[in-house]
C-alpha cells in the first residue's frame, strides 16, 4: 500500500534521498501539538460482535504502544492479556471509511476508531510495570530532499505528497505530531546543499535553530543492492547512530523515523517507580495576574508526571507551590525543558526548585 505510493513519487531507480527529520521539542513553533495517546483506528471488515471485539483489541494494542513507548511491545505475548478486556474500556467508538493513498493509487478502506478511558489505561500500564511517556513529547519537523536523477525534490513541495504521508503515518502511530519546514529562503540558505547534511552536524544544528528543536535525525538512503540508509539522531550534548536496510523504499524509509522515535521514548519515557515519586516545592516568578497564575496552574496539572499541586503562598509576582510527582525531581526538570509554558532559573528560592513563567 504504502510502496505504491513511494513509487509515484520517485518513479527512478537510481534514486538518492537525503532525509533530515528534526525532532522539535515542544518548545519551538512547530511543536506543541496535541496528540491523540489513548484512540486508534484499525481495519474493519464486518460488523459481526467476534470481528468487532478483535478490532478493539488491535485498537488497544496501538494505544498501549503510543502510551509506553514500546514498539515492539504489540507483538509479544505479554499484551494479549493485558488487552483481552479492550472491548470494556472503549468510551466512544465510530465506523467511518478512509481513502489510503493518492491519485491513482489511491483506496477505499472501512475503519474502526475507537477511544479508551484514560485512566482504566493508565492503571493498566502501572499495574504491569511498564514504562509511561507522557502526553508532553517532541513533535517531528522533517526535512527531506531526494536527488532524482540530478532533480532535487523536498518534501513540502508539488509531488512528494506520499513520503509526507509515510512519514506523517509512522509518527502519528506512536502518539508524535509530524510538521514540514516551510522551505523558504531562509531554510534553504542556513541548511545548506542537501548533498553535505549527513557530514554536517554543527550546520544543521545551526540550521534547526529558527525552529527551537529537542533533538535532530539525520538521514540518507542509498540505492544498493538493497535500500542502504545511515541515520544520526542528536540529542542535547548526545547523538546516536545506527543503519538500516531494505529493498522496499517506504519501509525503509519509515523504519528510520520509528527507530528515532524509540530513541526518544527511551530518553524520555519514565519507569514505574518502586516507591512513590518524589514531593517537592517549586517557586514560579512572573506571576503578575491571575491569567499567569490560570496558566501556571492549567500546564502544571496537565502534566501526567505531576499528580497534585497545592498553593504554598502568592507573593509579589511569585508563585510557592508544593507538587507531588509520579516521577523524581530529573523528571521534572526534564518536562519544564520540553515546554513552552515554565523555564528553569539558576538557583533556588528558599531550597524551592525555581521556576519562570514564559510570556
């Protein structure tokens, strides 16, 4: 299905495709976006109750590995008791058909969408000990250029509308909102000739830097025997790297930007703790009216890490607050870095952890 439209869009065989995926933090413009944790839409083929029970489990499956991270998690045994009941924690669910593909290619197919209770979700990821990514989580801005036979295509422009799609797809699976650059001037000028950006680190990190992201993957796919494709994934004072290879293009394609999202819910995803996480106090400056405290108290508490917050004091702008959090004080800080909401300050404020409210 997806190799289909993979072939619309690079009809060449020699064909080289140079993919830079930028994974923003959800501090930069393209980045906080909802994402949608506990629904999924799967494949429906009939409306017999046995059919019916089995999409909901499929549709929990995908659900379980948006929540913890784990992609290979849907295909050990281990899930299948925990989605045995799937069918009971379905709040709303909808029959609907989709097209799948573009132009010519393109199909009809019947779907099942369904939505889960939050918290029947939650309790059962913690009751099986497994790890929790929150809903705060990099979105993915990705560049790609592809050399077709001496013509340079991006992604974003007239034509490469299927790898927007697979790459799109892929994120949207694990619970990750996936945006285009814009391909201005600007963008074109600081990133340079596409040909260098997998020898090129330090320029695309300067490059990246109008879109504030959280981490960056490079990547460039080869035509070999097989799909060769080399991939760095630069995180803040880190990078990881690895290959992969295939003779199915899209596959390889979207392989590359299903390890990178590993990676992250590996960086980012918390344990369950043995004991309970930690119970701190925050002091949060730049509180000048009740629209920042509104604000301060409405980010602090969407937070899954943080399970309650209680008003300590308001004075002079500044906000003493007590949190106790389902993570340690690491985790914390680790989401205040992600978010376009509160930024850390050096020091402390009376052995309070110190925090800023953003304009």
């Amino acid at each position: 299905m997806i190799s289909a439209v993979s072939r619309t869009s690079l009809p060449s065989v020699r064909v080289l495709v140079m993919l830079s995926v930028f994974i923003a933090s959800v501090s930069g413009p393209a980045s906080r976006a909802e994402v949608a944790l506990y629904e999924a839409e799967v494949r429906w083929s009939d409306q017999d109750a046995a059919d019916r029970a089995d999409a909901f489990r499929q549709a929990l499956r995908q659900v379980l590995v948006k929540v913890t991270g784990l992609r290979r998690f849907a295909d050990t045994a281990r899930i299948e008791t925990l989605v045995e009941n799937a069918q009971g924690l379905v709040q709303q669910y909808q029959l609907r058909t989709v097209t799948v593909g573009h132009g010519e290619t393109s199909v009809q197919e019947p779907r099942l969408w369904a939505r889960f209770d939050e918290g029947a979700v939650d309790r059962l990821v913690r009751e099986a000990g497994l790890p929790e990514w929150g809903r705060t989580r990099p979105s993915v801005l990705a560049w790609i250029a592809a050399d077709n036979d001496g013509t340079l295509l991006m992604v974003g422009s007239e034509g490469t509308e299927g790898l927007a799609e697979i790459l799109r797809r892929g994120a949207a699976s694990r619970g990750v909102s996936l945006a285009l650059p814009l391909l201005d001037l600007e963008d074109r000028a600081l990133a340079g000739s596409p040909e260098l950006w997998v020898e090129a680190d330090e320029r695309i990190r300067a490059a990246s830097e109008r879109y504030q992201p959280g981490s960056i993957l490079i990547g460039r796919i080869d035509r070999g025997v097989l799909w060769e494709a080399r991939w760095s994934l630069l995180l803040p004072g880190a990078a990881q790297r690895w290959k992969t290879e295939g003779d199915v293009f899209d596959l390889v394609l979207d392989d590359g930007v299903q390890e990178a999202i590993d990676a992250l819910a590996a960086h980012y995803a918390s344990d369950v703790p043995e004991t309970e996480g930690a119970a701190i106090v925050v002091s949060v400056s730049g509180v000048h009216d009740f629209m920042g405290y509104a604000r301060t108290m409405r980010y602090l508490e969407s937070l899954d890490e943080v399970e309650s917050v209680d008003v300590l004091a308001v004075v002079s702008g500044r906000l003493r607050l007590g949190l106790k959090l389902r993570t340690d004080v690491a985790g914390l800080r680790g989401l205040v870095a992600l978010g376009a909401t509160l930024i850390e300050d050096a020091g402390d404020v009376d052995g309070a952890l110190a925090l800023r409210l953003l304009p």
